[in-house]
C-alpha cells in the first residue's frame, strides 16, 4: 500500500469489538498471540476509561493499525500522555497510516 493508495482512504476511529480478529492479525505479527475473545473484552474495558485513548485505521473496511496512549501523571512531569502501542500491518506500512494514528493520539492528548 503506497501513500497514494491511502490517502483520503483511511478512516481512524475508535475499535468495535467486530474490530477484534483483525486485531489480532495485525498483533500477531509483531508476535503478540492474542485469543479473540480477550481483545473483545479489552476493547470494551479501554472503551470505558477516560485516561486510555485507542484508535484503529480501517482502509476499505479492513482495520490496518492501532495506536493507544495513555494520560499519565507524575511527579517529574505533571500530565503528560504517553504512547504505549503503535502496530500497522505489514501491507500498509510505509503508507502514512502510522502518521495518522499518531496525530489522532497526539490530537487526543493536546485535548486534555
């Protein structure tokens, strides 16, 4: 999948639990084996809490990435949002589909 391929394609929106095999294709590949069943219920636990922020990037109704950040509070650095999970699939690496998950985590954060 080449930037051209993709832009004006992709859509970034939140996970549905119909997300779930998908998601674990794309987990796999980095060698995260992860059962169905299990991301339906992290998808619907990360959808209840306001510190988490997930995003897939869904291409002609095929979900091609994921990102996750999380709103953290410390004593060096007050609020801050950290990025803690960034997978693309192979096919759609090099496409601008990282970018995007990342700008809509980092648009999430600047909200907050």
């Amino acid at each position: 999948m080449t930037p051209s391929l993709v832009a004006g394609r992709v859509q970034i929106r939140p996970p549905r639990t119909a997300d779930a095999e998908q998601l674990g294709v794309l987990n796999r590949q980095l060698g995260y084996a992860t059962e169905v069943q299990e991301l339906v219920a992290r998808i619907e636990r990360l959808s209840e809490l306001d510190e988490h922020f997930v995003a897939v990037a869904e291409v002609d109704g095929t979900v091609v990435g994921w990102v996750q950040a999380e709103q953290r509070f410390s004593m060096e650095t007050g609020d801050k949002a950290e990025l803690i999970g960034l997978i693309v699939g192979a096919a759609a690496r090099r496409s601008g589909v990282g970018g995007l998950l990342v700008q809509a985590a980092e648009d999430w954060a600047a909200d907050r």
